[in-house]
C-alpha cells in the first residue's frame, strides 16, 4: 500500500507528469544529489514542463515538533509532515558536482568533454559517499542519480554558465569548471534579488534593513549596500563555503561593515555609562553629612539656652515627701 504525503509544488510541476503515482509511465524519481551548500546527500526532483525543458525541484520536509495529522477529503493522513517542493537552478547542484573532479588547489585543471567529467564526477562522489553510506544509506549518493541528473536538457545551458568553454570542432566541445564564471553568474542573481522591488516582497528583509537603521532618511546608499548583502546571503544558501567567500570579496562592504562598527561603538559606550550614571552613593553620603550637620546644630543651640532657675528632669520622676 502506497505513503500518502502531503506537498507543496509549483503551478507548473502540478500539471507535470512527476511519474510518483503508479499508475505514471513517466521515468521522473528522486535523485539523491550533494547539497551545494552543505554537500549533504538531499532529495531532488527532476520534471519535464509543457515546453519540453526540464527542470529540477528541491524537497525539504518540514515535520511538526507534535504528532499530528492532515485530513483530506474523507481520508485520515497519519503522517503530519509536509513536503515543500521548490524549483532549484541546476547550476547550484553542478557546482558541487563539478568541485569533485577539479582540484581546489587555484589549479585550473584541463579541459574536458562534458561526459568524461560527468562520469568522473559521478564515481568519485559515490566512493567518497560510500563510507557514510555504510551507517546511514541515506547519506549515499549513487553514480546513477549523478547522470540521470546530468543528463537532463536542463543542465547543458546551466554548464555553460559556470564553465570555461571550448569549441574544438563542430562536434566536440570541452569544458572547465571556473569559479571566476560561477561568481558572475551569482553575481546576476544578487542583482536581481537586491532590486526595490524583490526585497519589499519580503517581510522578513524589511524588517531587519529598518531594525539596523538602514531605511532612515540620508542612508539610501548605506541602505543599497545592505540590500545586496542580504542578497548574497541569500544566494550562499546554495553555494559552497569557498564560492560565497568569492562572493562576498567581488563586492565592497567597508562603507556597511564601517557603520555596523559605528553602532556596535556606541552601543558600547552606553553600556559603560549607564552603570556610572547610576551610583547612589555620592548622593548618600551627601544626605547623611547633612543630617550629621543638622543635628549637631541643635545640640548647640540647646547648649546655649539659659538654664538657670529651672527644675532639672529627674525632679519629675521622684517620689514627694509629704509635709
């Protein structure tokens, strides 16, 4: 008997045959692909659209803290997770694939036909996977799921971007992974996220330029800054630890990180004055050399009365002796 979950797709993949129901004769299945970000094993999508490109979905489950459950229709689903399946650029999952057959060592490497180094790649992310594997099956990415992925349309034009190309003849073309071309490519995407218009669809991202001061009046400079550092924060969810340190270095921040070390500055100094501001002693011990003060004051006065002719205290307490 068939899991039933429930998901979240894109307009575009619901009317796409995904081949998940049995009944489907369409090939399409998860693919166990490297993470570009974190290079952990993840699950992916693969579909074809109605205008015959192919496209890619990242699944991510998002599972309740609670047991819990979802109805639909007369139907009782007991599994209370939810799939939330989101379009990926497959350039993001070549950069990984790619890193695996070019060395990281500024070594630029050869170039090479596109099916020599998918094959390569292919293996060697299986054999190093392979270990993990033996604990966890999950954390194993195969050699069939690479070049199922591989062969999709979609990833010749994504290579393209990435990659240094070659054209040897009309029926053979090289390529080599650059990191200077996948920077420029993301650099596009930065662009296009840190525009007005993109970041007010966020809540999120409004939110945090106003918390930091960066919408107020005369910072707009200091606010176009912050708006492409917070898309390149973006765009390093989906890039290795070493591309979104080039990344961040192809853009200059010195005007923003200057200002956040202004804050940081004078908050500081706050902190430091506030404690000082608020000693009661000195204002204590001036109260009690007033009341020290004011006492001895009437003790003097009263050494000055005339005390002559009158009765002294103790008189009063005695017993009368009677006459």
């Amino acid at each position: 008997m068939a899991t039933t979950h429930l998901a979240i797709l894109p307009a575009d993949a619901l009317n796409a045959p995904l081949g998940l129901s049995s009944g489907s004769q369409t090939p399409s299945r998860f693919l166990r692909l490297p993470h570009p970000r974190t290079g952990v094993p993840s699950l992916f999508l693969p579909y074809s659209l109605q205008n015959e490109r192919d496209a890619i979905l990242e699944v991510q489950a998002v599972s309740p803290a609670n047991p819990r459950s979802w109805f639909v229709g007369q139907e009782v689903v007991a599994d209370g997770k939810l799939l939330v399946m989101t379009p990926v650029d497959p350039a993001f999952l070549l950069i990984p694939i790619l890193q695996s057959v070019y060395p990281e060592n500024g070594d630029q490497g050869m170039f090479r036909p596109e099916d020599e180094i998918f094959e390569d790649a292919a293996a060697n992310l299986e054999e190093t996977s392979t270990a993990s594997a033996a604990q966890d099956p999950s954390l194993l990415v195969s050699k069939d799921d690479v070049m199922r992925f591989t062969s999709l349309r979609c990833c010749q034009p994504a290579l393209k971007r990435i990659c240094d190309v070659k054209e040897i003849t009309e029926e053979i073309t090289v390529y080599r992974f650059s990191p200077e071309k996948t920077v420029a490519y993301l650099r596009t995407k930065v662009e296009r996220l840190s525009t007005p218009e993109t970041t007010e669809l966020s809540r999120t991202l409004i939110r945090n330029l106003a918390k930091d001061g960066l919408m107020e009046d005369g910072r707009e400079e200091l606010l176009k800054v912050g708006r492409i550092r917070a898309a390149c924060d973006l765009v390093a969810q989906y890039t290795p630890h070493g591309i979104r340190n080039l990344l961040l270095a192809s853009y200059d921040f010195a005007p923003l990180d200057a200002y956040f070390k202004s804050i940081a500055d004078e908050n500081a100094a706050m902190a430091v004055e506030k404690p000082a501001k608020s000693k009661p002693a000195p204002k204590a011990a001036a109260t009690d050399k007033k009341r020290k003060s004011g006492a001895s004051q009437g003790v003097e006065k009263l050494k000055k009365v005339n005390t002559e002719g009158m009765a002294k205290l103790s008189t009063f307490f005695t017993k009368k002796v009677p006459g």
